[in-house]
C-alpha cells in the first residue's frame, strides 16, 4: 500500500520467468536439432531423418527467435544459431541427395554409352568377318601366290562319272621347300554342294597325279592340275585358301567357271 493506504500493484516475476525459460527451452532444442541435422546431412540416406529434424529445430528456433526479440527477453543469439544451423542442415541434406541422384544418372549413361559403343564396334567387326577378302581369280594368299587358270569338262573317273579338270599356278611364298598340299587346300563347289576329288583309271589330258605333292623351294612357281567329279553341266566355283590359318578374315581366290 501507498502512504494513503491504496494497494499497489505487484508484478508477475514468476510469470515472466517462465516465459524466459519457455523461449530458451525452444532454443535449446532447436539448436540441438541443427546441430544434429548438420552432421546427419553428410551421410547418405540416413541423411533423410536429417531433413526432418533440421524443420523441426527450424520451426522450435523460428518461435524461439520471434518471441525473444519481440518480448526483448534473454535468448535471442540462441534462438538465431538454432534456426542457421537447421535451416542449413536441410539444405545440405538437399545438396547431398541432388548429388547423389546426378552421379547415379551419370553413371548409367555413361554404362549406356559403352554398351553402344560395344555394339557399334562388334557390329563393325561381324561386318568385317561377314565382308572376308574374296579375290576373284588370282591374289595374294598367307603362304602363297594363286592363280586359277581353269576349269574344264575332263574324261571320266574310275566309276565313269563325268569329271572337271582344274589346272592352278601358285607361287611358293614361304621362307621354305613347300608342296601345295602342305600350305594350301582347294574346293570346288556346284549347285551349291562340294563337289568329290576324282579318281582316275586313265589320266585325261593335262591331268598331272604328282603335282599337288610336288615341293617348291621359296619364290618357285609351279603348276597343278586336280579333278573333281561332277553333279551336271552347271558352272562350277573354285575356291583355294591357306590350309592352316588362325585369322577369321583369311584371304580367298574364287572364281566361278562355265563348262
């Protein structure tokens, strides 16, 4: 009371304190979240809780900042730090996850890439295997020089079927002696089908047994003579390659020939 007797008014201490401690309760927490949400924010998923927790220290430091400077009570350094670091703890959640999502979509397109490529290039090489040198007639072999002379209608075999005498000449390109049985192999196809070595009883004219075993010393030409009995009158393919040869794209000679 006042010298007149008149009660005086008493002020709520207790009421302001707990406003006080209310608002650096709020801080508080809401530092511990950002401080929290920092730190998850570098790691990789789990860094998904760390969102969470940075927008609710967010949201505790926000009311914590806008009480303390409105009341223009204790806390309000506090409350500003927790709001930084929660804000910054998501945005850094963010970044890490945006990251994260970039170098997996980099990833697959670059593996996408190469498989293309891959493809590009084994295409490019089936197309090279398919497109093998054929040389028509006459060419350069890996152990030889051939040229296909001819192909004609011969006498018959010793079964009295009708035979093709096909005459060579090949060139010895080895650093060695070499038969062309040793280096080189020879088909002759008809309609489509292989066609049988004759055999003959009388050899026909031009026919020479002894030249396909016969050896050739190195940069020796010589000629070779070989019969084949036939299906009918149709045209025949000749065809001579290396006997042995581990190059998928090996060079051939062909040449078809009418009868």
């Amino acid at each position: 009371m006042n010298e007149h007797g008149t009660p005086q008014p008493v002020a709520d201490v207790g009421s302001g304190q707990r406003a006080n401690r209310g608002i650096a309760i709020c801080g508080v927490v809401g530092l511990i979240l950002g401080i929290i949400a920092v730190i998850l924010s570098f790691i990789p998923i789990i860094n998904n809780a760390a969102a969470v927790l940075g927008f609710v220290g967010a949201v505790l430091a926000l009311v914590g900042t806008v009480a303390a400077f409105r009341g223009k009570r204790d806390g309000k350094v506090l409350s500003v730090v927790a709001l930084v670091l929660s804000v910054l703890g998501i945005v850094i959640t963010l970044a890490m996850q945006q990251a994260a999502v970039d170098a997996i979509d980099d990833a697959l397109g670059a593996g996408s890439s190469q498989q293309e490529q891959g493809a590009d290039a084994s295409g490019v090489e089936d197309g090279e295997t398919e497109a093998a040198p054929v040389q028509d007639s006459e060419g350069d072999l890996q152990s030889a020089h051939v040229r296909l002379v001819s192909a004609v209608s011969s006498g018959n075999d010793y079964e009295g079927n009708p035979t093709v005498l096909v005459t060579l000449e090949w060139t010895n390109t080895t650093d060695s002696n070499a038969s062309f049985a040793s280096v080189l192999q020879t088909s002759v196809f008809q309609n489509g089908h292989g066609l049988e070595t004759a055999i003959y009883v009388d050899a026909p004219e031009g026919y020479d047994a002894n030249s396909y075993l016969a050896e050739l010393q190195p940069n020796a030409t010589g000629t070779v003579s070989l019969g084949y009995v036939l299906e009918d009158s149709s045209p025949v393919e000749v065809q001579v390659s290396d006997l042995i040869s581990f190059d998928d794209d090996a060079p051939m000679i062909s040449h078809a020939f009418e009868l």
